[in-house]
C-alpha cells in the first residue's frame, strides 16, 4: 500500500512494488489520459521530407574527399550521371538554428549533392541530442555556405 499525505500533494511512502516511476517517486500519480491523444491532433514534430540542397549550410570548414571506399567526386559524378540516385543514399540530417539557417550533419554528402546541381535531396531532421554531439565541427568561417574539399595529402 502506498500511504499520500493531501497537505503535501504527494505520497509520503516509497513504490512497494518498484515500477519506475521518474524523478520524484513520491509525487502524485498524474492522470495518465493527459499523456495520450486519442483523435490524434497532436502534431507529431516536423516532418522528414526533400529539400534543395542550395538551402542547407555546412557547419564544417573542410572535409575529406575519402570516406572509407567512396569518395565526395566519385558519389557526386554518379549522382550526376544518373549510376547513383539520392534515394539510394541515406537522408541527409539537418537541423535549424533560431536564425532559421538550415545546417548539415552530413558534410560529404550534401557536398555530394551540392556538386551534382541536385535541386532535391532526402533529408531527416537531426534529433536536439544528434545537434549537441556533433556542434564541436563548427568550424565554418563562410557561415556555412562553402567547404573545403580536401584531396589528400594536405591538399
């Protein structure tokens, strides 16, 4: 039995068959038809979709050509003569910042796509948390709208 004190608007004994119950295990039950939607009204966060690649800002000052077997030219040459489709690669992740500037997580491909003349991408939007662990590549000294390619070597 759980024992709830109505001066102090919670329970004053713990969870006797220790269900997680959150941060304070001893507030009140909230009402757990607040939690649903049941004519389905809630917009369910932005959608994924398409975009023109023009649109979207590298956070990055540089990357590399090479990644693994597949390098920025060889993907951007076989999306522009049609061996490669966009579909066929994942969507890019974007996400906005409170200026509305549209930015990239996936550098290489957008460069990719920009290369190509591509007017229409995948795209997936970025989680807050996918945003956080990567802002350490802000780097871009353009405001994102350039990048350098790195060939190798240095160059």
């Amino acid at each position: 039995y759980r024992f709830y004190d109505p001066d102090i608007g919670k329970f004053i004994s713990g969870d006797p068959i220790s269900i997680r119950g959150g941060i304070n295990l001893y507030q009140y039950a909230p009402n757990p038809i607040s939690w649903i939607d049941p004519l389905g009204l809630t917009p369910c966060g932005k959608p994924d979709g398409n975009i023109n690649p023009k649109d979207v800002r590298y956070m990055q000052s540089s990357i590399k050509n090479q990644t693994g077997e597949y390098t920025v030219l060889g993907n951007a040459e076989a999306l522009l003569n049609g061996t490669l489709k966009p579909s066929a690669l994942p969507p890019i992740k974007i996400w906005k910042d409170n200026l509305g500037k549209i930015w990239t997580l996936d550098h290489r491909r957008l460069a990719a796509f920009k290369l190509a003349g591509l007017d229409s991408v995948p795209f997936k939007w970025a989680s807050p948390n996918e945003v956080a662990n990567q802002m350490w590549k802000m780097t871009t000294k353009t405001d994102g709208k350039s990048i350098i390619l790195k060939l190798g070597d240095g160059i």
